[in-house]
C-alpha cells in the first residue's frame, strides 16, 4: 500500500523515510497541501516503472484491450454487438437507444 507523507514531514523524517523504502519496500506519495507532487520508491521499482513497454503509452494485456474499446466509434461498436448477438443467437446486447 502506497502511504503519503507531507512535504514537511519529508523534509523532518527523510532519513527515515529512506530506510523505509530500501528496507521494506515501501513507496510514498509526496504531498503539498493534500496535492500529490512526487513519488518516494526504490531504485529497483522506478528500474521497473521506467521498462519499456511499461508505460500507459504501450499498455499491456486487459489495459490494451480497455484501449482498443475506446478507439470505436458507437456505429462501429453497434455493428460488433449486432455481429455478437447474431452468433449467440439473440443474447441481449447493447443497440440503438438502449444502454
């Protein structure tokens, strides 16, 4: 679980923040003003954050497939759940007017 911390109490507690990271693997959301700013994790994590491939850019497994949902546009979506509905043999889908 990511904990926040207030830049104020990062500036008091840095030190021991930091052992928190490096020894239990703990990450932080750094916060001015109950706004995130900054992320306190280890090397390790952020060598894995910064992997390609990793990024929101290039998402991965049911992230791609949330994406390519949105890229249809309603007729298309329509036509793809007529097409479902057709192979189904009537199962209720999505059509026009009807959420």
């Amino acid at each position: 679980m990511v904990k926040k911390v207030s830049t104020v109490k990062l500036r008091k507690d840095l030190a021991a923040l930091l052992a928190d990271v490096v020894d239990n693997g703990r990450h932080f959301i750094i916060e001015k003003r109950g706004k995130p700013l900054a992320a306190l994790v280890s090397v390790e994590a952020l060598e894995l954050i910064e992997q390609p491939g990793t990024t929101s850019a290039d998402p991965q497994g049911a992230l791609a497939l949330a994406g390519a949902w949105g890229e249809l546009k309603d007729r298309e979506m329509d036509a793809l759940l007529a097409g479902v509905q057709a192979e189904r043999g009537g199962d209720a889908c999505r059509t026009e007017g009807k959420a």
